[in-house]
C-alpha cells in the first residue's frame, strides 16, 4: 500500500498556501525519510506520486521515453484539449522528442556565437550600470530595482525591443507564475505577452536585426523554421528561462549570503569562489519547485507499480535537500564541491535551455554587488512572491553604504 503524501508531511502539496514562506521543507523532510515516493491526492482525479528524493527525481528527468511532458502536462492540473491553458506539442516545456530535438537545435541555432559573445559583454556593462543606480543612495529595493532588472535589460538586448518593454514583460511574467491559470489576472497576463510575442515576430520579419529573435525566425531545421505559435510559446519559455530562474536565484542568493554572514565574508574576500557559490544559490534556494510528468507505459519507480497514464510530480527543493546526496544539506556552503543539484532540471531532454545564461547573470550581478554595495543588510521585511510553483522574492529592501558612481568605462 502507497502511503498518502498529505498524512506523512502534513501539508498539502498543491495548495498554494503550502508555500507561502517558501517551500516546505519540513514536509519534504519527513516525506524522504518515510516515503520518497508516495501516493498525493488532487481535486477529484487520481492523483499522482510525489518524489522527493534525488534518486528518483534523476531517474524520471532522464528517461523522457517513459515519462512524457506532452502526454498531460507538466503542471499539477492536466489540461482539457479545449483548455485556452493547453501547451502540449507546440511548447518546448510540453513536447516530447523528436519535436522537442529538433525545436531545440533550431533554438540553438539562434544564439550564434557572436551574438552570445556581445551579450556576455554586456551583462557586466549592464550589472554595473544598475548598481550605479542605486549605490549613492545607500538603500533600495534589491529585487526590483537589482535582481529584477537585470534580466529585463538582457531580454531587452537579446530580443531587440525597447529596455521599458523589458520591464513591462517581467512584471507580466511574475503574475503569471503567481497560482492556477484559472485566476482571471493570470490568464490576462499571459494574453498580453502572448500578444507581444505575436507583434515582435511580425516587426521582425519586415524590419529584422542582429539579435535573437530574428535568428529564430530565419533558422531552419530540414527546411521548416519555427511556427508562429512555437515562436509564441519559446517567447513565453525564454522570458521564464532566462528571467525568473536569474531574478529568484539572485534575489534568493543574497538573501542567504544575508542570513550567513560568515558565508558573505568569505565570498567578499575571494570573489574567485563565485561560481560554486553559485551553484550553492541554486541548490539552497532551487528556484522552479516541481515538474510534473506522465507514463508512457507500465513501469515502476522504486519499486512502486505506475500504470500507463499514471503521474508523478519531481519536487526539487526536495532533492537539493536529500541527505544522501548532500552532507548537512540544510547548511549554506559557498564552497561545497561536488554538488550535482536538480536545481535546472535532474538532465535530459528537457534540461533548462537558460541555465548558463542565468549563471552568468548572476555571476556578473553579484560580484559587482559585493565589491561595492559594502555592508549590506536587511533593512525591511522580504515579501515573497505569491507563488506555488517559483521560489521566488517579490520585494526585499536593503541598506548598505553610499559610494560613487562608476559611470561608463
């Protein structure tokens, strides 16, 4: 007999008040050392199999062949065919191979290496432009004046369109990330960068450029380039993949090097530490909380029978936990080595497509943070984001020293 996820963790893990203060860790907890696969009820349905351990998170993330991401989604509620929320098939996030194959080498394709080159040139121009911003002030709000705006000026310069644009497009993005797409302001959300999309791709194909979405919409793969409706859907993937992973991990980074001052000493100091601290942000704080995915045919996890059709939700900030894979993993460590997270996705098809681009975001960002917002603390309540399925921070003001501007070099 499965045991019930609910009765062992004592939450429910579809409700969106279950993450209210971020994800609950204390139910992972118990949920891993009980039952790292057990059976979770949703609404009416038959419900899925939570996994909370690493293993099994690996397991499924790998083996896209068994446990599909087109079949019924990768949200917690599968939609109807008529469901205006129905991705499956034309969304990377929601297609399976060969379609996703080949729809991510075509994505590839549009990030040539000239283009990658310019733009990791500019996060550094653009990370010491915000903190100019700010550092005479000697406060701020560090998510939005910060850690939200450097995504929107890098989805601005790789798409082409106007820094206000970027703006606008991320302050959509974090309300759509905010429940159930059944929520009237979220569906409005959504339709108003769907619509962007559409409008770029058409300026584009009569007044093309050198950025991004041009590449995208010349690129061709056995002679067929993307569909409006892909260019539409990868749009809405992009702005997700590239901005919110980077905009949480940073805000979310901070916020613990923060919370462990000895961690933020040690980082201050050898800023050569970086990119494993880094890596420990993504752990730590694991930004996407849960995928879901599907059964393609009989098969089993850990021994537990799953029938073809069945479910099962991976949850990540629960594998970046698992004691078996992370000594003392309720410990910030900027140096901790190996750390093989699921933070971007356990491997496999569908690994995220931004994941380099949001380390070297945040790389740039922080380091230009620490060497000169100096003694920074928290100086008002964080507000989190109201979010079941991002871990994220919606404002977090901060206090640090004054200095001079740096200007353009």
């Amino acid at each position: 007999m499965i045991e019930d996820a609910i009765s062992i963790g004592g939450v429910d893990l579809t409700d969106p008040n279950s993450y209210l203060t971020g994800p609950p860790l204390d139910a992972f907890r118990k949920l891993r050392e009980r039952a790292p696969v057990a059976w979770h009820p949703f609404q009416e349905g038959p419900g899925f199999l939570a996994l909370t351990g690493y293993d099994e998170v690996v397991a499924v993330s790998r083996d896209s062949a068994t446990w599909s991401s087109e079949t019924d989604g990768v949200y917690f509620e599968a939609p109807g065919p008529d469901s205006p929320a129905d991705m499956r098939g034309v969304m990377m996030l929601t297609m399976d191979p060969p379609r996703h194959t080949a729809l991510r080498k075509l994505v590839n394709k549009g990030f040539t290496p000239r283009q990658v080159a310019r733009l990791n040139e500019r996060i550094a121009e653009m990370a010491r432009d915000l903190v100019d911003n700010v550092i005479e002030q000697g406060e701020c709000d560090f998510v939005q004046q910060v850690a939200g705006a450097l995504p929107s000026y890098v989805i601005s310069e790789m798409l082409g369109i106007p820094l206000e644009d970027g703006f606008r497009l991320y302050e959509l993005t974090e309300i759509t990330n905010a429940g159930q797409v059944q929520d009237a302001r979220i569906a409005e959300a959504g339709m108003q960068i769907f619509a962007y999309a559409a409008e770029l791709a058409a300026r584009k194909r009569v007044e093309p450029g050198d950025d991004i979405a041009t590449s995208l919409l010349n690129a061709e793969i056995n002679g067929q380039g993307l569909t409006d409706m892909e260019f539409n859907f990868f749009f809405i993937l992009l702005l997700n993949a590239g901005g919110d992973t980077t905009r949480n991990l940073v805000a979310g980074g901070m916020l613990a090097l923060m919370e462990n001052p000895a961690e933020l000493a040690k980082l201050e100091k050898d800023t050569s530490m970086m990119s494993t601290a880094v890596e420990e942000m993504l752990r730590y704080i694991s930004p996407v909380m849960w995928f879901l995915r599907t059964a393609t045919r009989d098969t089993e996890v850990r021994g537990m029978p799953v029938e073809k059709g069945g479910r099962v939700a991976m949850f990540y900030p629960s594998a970046n936990r698992d004691e078996t894979k992370f000594p003392d993993p309720d410990t910030f460590d900027i140096t901790r080595t190996p750390n093989p997270h699921v933070a971007f996705g356990g491997g496999g098809t569908h690994f995220c497509l931004g994941a380099n681009l949001a380390r070297v975001e945040s790389s740039a960002l922080l380091s230009e943070v620490l060497a000169r917002m100096k003694n920074v603390e928290l100086a008002g309540p964080v507000q989190r984001m109201q979010s079941m399925f991002i871990n994220g921070i919606h404002s977090m003001p901060v206090r640090f020293t004054p200095a001079h501007r740096l200007g353009r070099r």
